[in-house]
C-alpha cells in the first residue's frame, strides 16, 4: 500500500467526531512493531504508537482521525473517497488525514532512526478537544514518555506545497459584556437608562482595536466585536440591557489581565458585567531549534523552497503539546477547502508530504 492507497482507505471511514470509525483500530494493524496504548475517555479514542530504534531523540508525530460533520453541497459521497483529475475529493482530505497518512506511510517504512519515534492520534480535535490530546499527554507525562519534538500535520500551506510551515499560535480569548439598564418607553428617555446609548459612546474606542503592534512571528491583538444585540425588536421600547461578545485572538503580547483591564477602561463607571475565558493560549516554539531546521531543510529538498514561519490562523491541539514544553511546529497540505463542501487535495500534495516527512525522518535525529 502506497501514501495515496492509505489516504483513500483513511478517507473512507466516517469518523465525525468524536467517532473514530474503527480507523485506530486500523491504523494500528498498519504500524504492525509498534507498541499501541489506548487511553479512552467519555467516548473519545486517543491511540499512541511507539518504537524505540535506538539511543538519542524522541520524536512524534501527532494528529487527527476526526472530521467534521460533510453537510450539503457535495458533488460526490463524501465519505467515499474519488480522484479527479489528480485531485482527492472527501471529508478530511486536507484536515487532516492526508497529514495522518503521509507521516504513517513515512514512520511505517522507516527501518533505522537514531532514537524513538512514535504516533499520536485522536478523536476528537475537532470537537470540545477536552478528552483528546489533552489526556494523551497527560498519560505520557506520568510515564515518562513525552517526546523531545513533534510535528502536527495540520494543512498550513498556503498557495504552494511547502509555502508556509507554524512555528506557533495564536491564543484565543472570548468576552461576553452585559451593560445593564433601565428599560422605558422611547417617548420618555429621561424616565429610562438606554444602555446601547452608553455603549455607543466607547464602541469606537474599542471595536477594531489593536490591544499590542504584535511583533516578527504574531500580528497584532486585535479587539473584534462578535454579536451586539439588545431590545425586543420594537421602536417604541428602550432596552433594560445589552449584551456584546467579543474575541480576541491574542499574540504572547496580550494576556487576559490585559483584555480586562482594557474594557474596563472604558466601561469604567457603567453597571456592566463582563466574563471572560482563555480557550487557546499562544505559543511559539523557537525557530532555532533542531526540528524547524530539519523540516526547512527538508521541504527545501522536496519542493525547492523556503517555507516561510507563521502562526496564522485558528488553534490545533499543538497548542497542548506545547504547553508541555515540547518543540512543536505543524506542516501539511494547502488550507483552502477545510470545512467546506467538496474539500479535497491533490495526489502531488500527499506524495510531496509524505517524502518531506521521510526526510525529516532520517535528518532530524543529526540536528
């Protein structure tokens, strides 16, 4: 069985989260000498697979076998698998079992590594992640298992294979502001507290706003206003309240403290409440260290060029592996049809991927 051959069987099992579908179980037919764990909980499947060569580095590749829900507007069955004009079109072509099959292909035909290699899989990525990687990790900590590096197959190309690897991410903070009032009738405002009267006198203060100037990897924390809503969709009735949420997608400049005492700037003096959660920190592995130099080298081998280091876009489970203290970056196919009707990738893509990961294979373990 060939990269393109395991995508396609990959491709075929409908694993919506958190349902793997048996493909685990398969997978871990497919790494046949690889010692398997399963730590399962409330209904999600998490899988390690581990082989020690030798002495030296432990390095892991990570993932999902989770995809999301195919929804309408597909050509073709979604969960069936079909090539087109060198195109593979499926639920999770690209995010991400195209990545989980170019490392598997890669880590199965290996036959000498200086130190430890091992896979780490789950079921539910794209869910609440709350019994996924998460519990994975912690496993492997209490064994003394966890990794020295680990690449994460997201999609993060951009427009050309090999364009763009994350050496990071950025954190995720979401906000929800009630501004209380008095609610009356709109004859009478002086009887009233018109609470979206009081929020729109700071709205062009905060709304948009850069919270730092960002800096070479993270571009700006910026203040986005979600939803505004108030009233009872009436013209004769002042609201009694008004509920705004936002989200901030935080660079290692902003914390929560600081989106806190930002909207308390301006909220200063108002009957508000405002809750707030952090759902993703930000993280950034150094560019410095031996796996981004390997897998730069590598895609340069590859593809003839120099992926450029970002950490655009929304959150992956690296951001648990590395709040471990792990080096861990994430490389995969093109990002452009993830989540939508029709997504698929290309069999050039996946071959490419699968060669990059053969390289960094057999170089990382030389620094």
């Amino acid at each position: 069985m060939n990269v393109v051959d395991l995508l396609m069987k990959l491709l075929s099992f409908k694993s919506v989260t958190p349902d793997d579908a048996g493909s685990l179980a398969f997978i871990e037919s497919y790494l046949k000498g690889y010692e398997a764990t399963y730590v399962n909980k409330e209904g999600v499947k998490n899988l390690f697979l581990t082989k020690k060569f030798s002495e030296g580095p432990h390095l892991c590749f990570a993932g999902h076998v989770d995809v999301v829900p195919a929804g309408d507007g597909w050509h073709t069955n979604p969960f069936v698998p079909v090539i087109k004009e060198g195109k593979i079109y499926a639920r999770g072509a690209q995010d991400m079992k195209s990545g989980v099959a170019a490392f598997l292909q890669a880590v199965k035909e290996c036959e000498d590594f200086s130190g430890r290699l091992s896979i780490l899989l789950t079921s539910d990525e794209e869910g609440d992640a709350t019994y996924g990687t998460q519990i994975m990790l912690g496993y492997l900590k209490e064994i003394g298992m966890l990794p020295d590096a680990c690449i994460v197959a997201e999609p993060t190309c951009e427009k050309i294979f090999g364009d763009a690897i994350k050496v990071g991410r950025r954190g995720s903070i979401n906000g929800v502001i009630e501004k209380h009032g008095i609610q009356g009738h709109a004859a009478y405002p002086e009887k009233a507290k018109n609470p979206i009267h009081k929020v729109a006198q700071v709205l062009p203060m905060m709304a948009g706003v850069n919270l730092d100037e960002g800096d070479e990897f993270f571009g700006p924390s910026q203040f986005v206003i979600t939803d505004l809503r108030a009233g009872m969709e009436v013209t004769n009735v002042t609201p009694g309240k008004l509920k705004m949420m936002f989200n901030v997608r935080n660079s290692t400049e902003t914390t929560l403290e600081d989106v806190e005492k930002f909207v308390h700037t301006y909220f200063n003096g108002m009957d508000y409440d405002l809750t707030l959660n952090q759902s993703a920190t930000p993280f950034l592995t150094d560019p410095d260290r031996p796996i981004v130099h390997t897998l730069d080298r590598s895609i340069q081998k590859v593809c003839g060029i120099t992926p450029k280091h970002s950490t655009a876009g929304g959150t992956s489970d690296a951001r648990f592996i590395a709040a471990y203290g792990i080096d861990v970056i994430e490389f995969g196919v093109i990002n452009d049809t993830i989540h939508a009707p029709n997504e698929r990738t290309t069999i050039e893509e996946v071959e490419k991927l699968y060669e990059v990961f053969r390289e960094t294979i057999t170089h990382f373990s030389q620094g």
